[in-house]
C-alpha cells in the first residue's frame, strides 16, 4: 500500500493535492488546518469550551418536544422552521454555558450526595411514596437522557439556579423605593376619551387614483404561485403482514426480557460527612461509638434521625427506599448486597463518608411466564422488524426515484400507486401539502427547475414519501379589473383614517391653547367620562391606557391635560386627563412586606439579566 501511495505520488493529481496543501499551511497555519476539522463535530465554542452537534440536535428536539407538550393537539410540525428551531437553541445553550462557566467561578458547587438525595425525593420517580428505580430510567428515557446525562443536567440546573438566587438575594430595596413603587402603583386616574371616528362617507376615489395605486404597487398584485405534486408514500403499517415470528425468536426474546429484572433493595444508612471540621479517622471513630449503642439495643431509626448528616433520609429515621443496582456509590451498593434482611454492616466508606447501613427489606424481582408475556413479545418483535423492513425499503425508494426521472419506475418497482396533491402556494394546502419538509421540498430549485424527483421526507415515524413537481403555475400579473374593488376599499380607509387624525389634531390643538373650553365635545360625539382608572383598568384599550399614564400630571383642577393617538380601527382618540388621585389609606405591614418582595424579586432579575449580558459581552464566542 505504501509502495502504491508512492508512485501515485508523482502524478499531476497528487502533486497538485499537495501544493494545495502547502498553500493552506502558509496561510492559515498547521493548528488552523486540524483545528477546522476537530470543529467539524462542534456546533460553537465558548470560551474555548465546545458545544457538540449532538448537543444542539438534544436541545432542538428537546424544544420540539416541549411545544408539543404545551400544545397539545393545536401542535402542526409543519409550522415550524428548523432553522429558527436550532438558532433558538444554540443561543440557548450558549447562555447556559457562559451561566456555568459563571457560577464555577463564583465557587458554586453541588455534592454527590445532595444530587443523589435530589433524585431519590423526587415524586416523578416514586412508585407507592419510595424511589423506584426502573421508573425513574423510563422517565429519563422519555426525556432523552441516560442516567449520566441526567444526572449532569440536573447538576448544572441547579449551579445555575444557585447562581440565579445568589445575584437575587443580595438585590434590595430602600423603604423610599417601595413607598414610590406602591405610590405609582396605587395610582389612578380620572380621565375622559373622546373617539373621532374614521368616515368614508364623502370621500373621493378616482379611476385615476385607482391606477395610480395599482401600478406603484404592482407586485402586490400577483397571483399565487401554485404547485401539484405528484407523491409515492411508504406506510409502514403495510409491512405487519409482510413479517413472521418464529418460536424461537419468541423465546429468545423472553430471555432478554427476564434478563434485566432485578430485585429491588430498601436500605437505610447513618452518615457521618468528612469534611474541614471531621477528620477520616473521627468520622469513623463518631460510627463506631453508634455501633456501641445500637449493641446496647437503641434503635437504628432513632439514632440516624439523631446522628445521621445526611438531611434528606435523617427525618425518616435514615429510610432511603427501595432501589435496585446501579443507584448507590459503588462501595455503599457493595456492602448492601452482602447484607442480610435486618442485617447491618460494619462502617463502609464512600465519597461522601462513613455510612452505617441496615437492609430494612427485599423485593424480589417478578419473573412473568412466557404466556403471559407472549402478546407483548410478538408485537415488539413485529415491530422491530417491520422498522427493519421499512428502513430497507425507504432506502430503495431512495435510489431508485434518484435514478429515476420520474416516479413511474419507483412506484413499479415498489408496488406503490403514484398519487396527486390538490394545487397549492407556499403557504402550504391541506393533507400532505401542509407538512413543513414537503413545502420545502416543493418550491426547492432542485423539483422545479430541475424537474427532479425529492429525496425521501419522513412525514411521521410511521410514513415516508417522495414527491415531483407535476404543474408549476408560476406568479403571473392580476388585471387591474379584478383587483380595483379592493383598492378602492384600502384607499378609502387610509383616506378615512388621515381625515379622522387631522380633525382630532386640530381640535387637541385648540382644547391645549384655550381656544376651546377643555369640556367642548365635537358636534356628532361626546366626552366618555371614567372615574379612578387603575393601570390595569378593564374595558379600556391596552394602548389609551399606556397613553393616559404617560401623561403629565394636570397643572391645576381646572386644567386638565390633553393628548391624542390614532387606533388600529383608523379612528383618532382624544385624552383629556382630568385629575391623578393618590392611594389615601396606608397598607399594612404584610402588604408592605409583599410589595418589598415583589420589588427585589424584579431588581433580583435584571441584576441577573445584567450579570448575563456582561458575560456575553465578555466572552469568545464562535459559531461553526
């Protein structure tokens, strides 16, 4: 092979391969060149921290996963853009590195020991009140973790919420920020409105105006570019009666299925930490003193709710539930096992110190029969083969619409019929033209310049399909006649609305200069009094109430200040604010203390918000 890689050396191929490289050493540099390819598995770099594929793929599903939660049935895949899906969370992953990398410089830091008490206390994971450990792996698989995953993003979660609460609890408040806050707060307002409404009656729109409309908004006036695809589709349900199941696969399949069952063990432990205060040696001389009086017959619970300095199972009299192997640190697992029921052992140490450990019970592990297990053993078998099957076949449905220049020799070769979409823009349609990778693929370069054949789309776990662009009605001008009605509408309204701000400008404009007495109403409205309005007032627009309390306090009771803003529905509202009426009655100590709460807890989070923005202002970031 040498000798081959030598010859072919001297080739003019193999002599231009390397000038190429010698270029690339001399501009960029030896590091540059591997480093470009050590950078192809990562997604960024954080201040020299990497940020794998893996990882952004994990958070993008994960976001996916969460918004199908949150909306349940109302969820449509087809609405969401992947790249936006990924951009939102590569910069969510970015700001959890630069937290992480912020709260280890602070020192924060969480044990073993409290991250394994998190998880034993956590409800999700109970069965019956105790920590179950076959429940909590298939509630970390449904989230997409392995328990060493798992166990690194709940230690992260919790450095950054130390983190978080750290920069809010030493935010505060004075006595004089919480009284203006209450006072702003607490204020209200008395205020009247006055509606110039926007009147299309008596407004002119010529033909001329029309077409002058029309062609400086000519590309407004397109009709919709339209595709029909034609499609083959893989279900995977029409593999079920493609696959069989022999006897012995059935059985083959129970033994893996009893194979992990294993018994579940509920222990209880004394523990005495090693730390600055607690030598080795005296952690395990406090244990054998507490050996000393369990011989003298005191009770195991009784002096672990005592003694024991593990806070979570302390209370319980040291009960840490029933947990099978893989749970506990491996020498504490190794001294249990040996133990028999009641038994307790000689002090064992772990990473987090001397333990005294009792078996309280065992749970042996439940052997079903192969009967009544046989149902269940036949459908996963099925299933994993008709994956397997579907795979293969997507992948022939793959190469042979590859190689194909239309669909009429996959479908022939596959057994499949070759359907057709109702015609539809990219906006999408209904059925298969609603789905996101499909719209994509529809108005790709590719299917309709080209005229090819789509890769294969995963429309679902369950269905696959390849599509072509069958009529491609491209974007064509719309005669003036068929839009002419709808321009004269818009134009009417714009006209309505420029008509109705210019009347309510000029009479805000007299009611601010005293030439109208400031009660005047316009000839065909009214003054809409309201007295004591609150920030939160119902029945007043969003928009006239962040305008009322922007405005000036009014100089005197007999002067009212005015202001005016145009509305969505084109009409003009005129504010006349009459008098700001200041909370009377003194709140009590608990309400103060309340509003003293809420105060911090927001001067806590833009503390925190800041804290972030300073550590992206800080940092080197590279998006590969």
């Amino acid at each position: 092979m040498l000798q081959n890689i030598r010859d072919n050396s001297q080739g003019w191929i193999a002599k231009t391969i390397i000038g190429l490289m010698v270029v690339l050493m001399a501009l960029f540099g030896v590091d540059q060149i591997f480093q470009s390819v050590s950078n192809s598995q990562d997604a960024a770099e954080v201040n020299g921290e990497a940020i794998s594929l893996n990882q952004l793929a994990q958070a993008a599903d994960m976001q996916r996963r969460q918004l199908q939660q949150q909306l349940g049935e109302n969820f449509d895949d087809s609405l969401i853009d992947d790249k936006l899906l990924r951009e939102a969370a590569l910069k969510g992953l970015i700001d959890r590195q630069l937290l992480l990398q912020g709260a280890t410089a602070a020192d924060f830091a969480l044990s073993d020991l409290a991250l394994d008490q998190m998880i034993l206390q956590e409800a999700q994971f109970q069965v019956d009140g105790k920590f179950n450990a076959d429940r909590f792996d298939m509630v970390i698989r449904q989230m997409g973790y392995t328990r060493q995953q798992f166990r690194q993003m709940l230690r992260e979660e919790m450095l950054i919420m130390q983190l978080r609460a750290g920069l809010g609890a030493s935010s505060f408040v004075t006595d004089e920020e919480v009284a203006e806050f209450v006072r702003l707060e607490k204020q209200t307002r008395d205020f009247a409105t006055l509606t110039v409404k926007s009147d299309v009656s008596g407004i002119q729109v010529s033909d001329a105006d029309i077409q002058s409309f029309y062609d400086e908004h000519a590309a407004e006036f397109l009709s919709p570019e339209q595709v029909q695809l034609e499609y083959v589709e893989l279900k995977k349900s029409a593999f079920f009666d493609q696959v069989e199941i022999t006897d012995d696969e059935l059985q083959s399949q129970y033994q893996k299925e009893i194979s992990g069952l294993a018994e579940q063990r509920q222990a209880a432990h004394i523990l005495i930490e090693v730390d600055d205060k607690t030598s080795d040696e005296q952690a395990k001389q406090k244990l054998e003193q507490v050996q000393q009086r369990l011989s003298k017959g005191e009770s195991f619970a009784d002096l672990a709710k005592e003694l024991s300095m593990d806070p979570g199972s302390a209370k319980s009299g040291g009960d840490l539930g029933f947990a099978g192997p893989g749970v506990y640190d491996p020498e504490f697992e190794q001294a249990l096992y040996a133990l028999k029921h009641g038994e307790i052992s000689a002090p064992v140490r772990s990473a987090y110190g001397w333990h005294l450990i009792k078996l309280l019970a065992v749970q042996g592990a439940d052997v079903p029969s192969f009967e009544s297990l046989k149902e269940k053993l036949t459908k996963d078998l099925q299933a994993e083969k008709v994956e397997q099957r579907f795979v293969e076949v997507s992948k022939e449905l793959e190469d042979s619409s590859f190689e194909s220049a239309d669909l009429a020799q996959p479908a022939q070769e596959l057994g499949l019929e070759i359907k057709v979409t109702e015609l539809f823009g990219r906006s999408g349609g209904k059925d298969l033209a609603s789905n996101r990778q499909v719209l994509q693929a529809a108005f790709s370069e590719e299917l309709l310049d080209n005229g090819a054949n789509s890769s294969i789309i995963e429309l679902d776990p369950d269905t696959a399909v390849v599509v072509r662009v069958k009529v491609h009605n491209k974007p064509e001008q719309l005669p003036l006649e068929t839009v002419s009605a709808a321009i004269k509408d818009q134009l009417l309204m714009q006209r309505a609305s420029e008509a109705a701000k210019v009347k309510g400008e000029e009479f805000l404009a007299a009611l601010r200069s005293g030439k109208t007495p400031a009660d005047k109403a316009l000839s065909e409205q009214t003054w809409a009094v309201v007295e004591a309005a609150s920030r939160n007032q119902e029945n007043i627009s969003p928009e006239v109430l962040q305008a009322l309390f922007r405005m000036p306090k009014p100089v005197a009771a007999e002067k009212p200040s005015f202001t005016g803003l145009s509305m969505r529905d084109g009409s003009f509202v005129l504010i006349r604010l009459n008098g700001v009426n200041e909370p009377a009655a003194a709140l009590s100590d608990a309400e103060l203390q309340n509003y003293r709460r809420v105060l911090a807890s927001r001067i806590g989070n833009q503390d925190f918000t800041a804290y972030r923005r300073h550590l992206e202002d800080q940092a080197e970031v590279q998006r590969f």
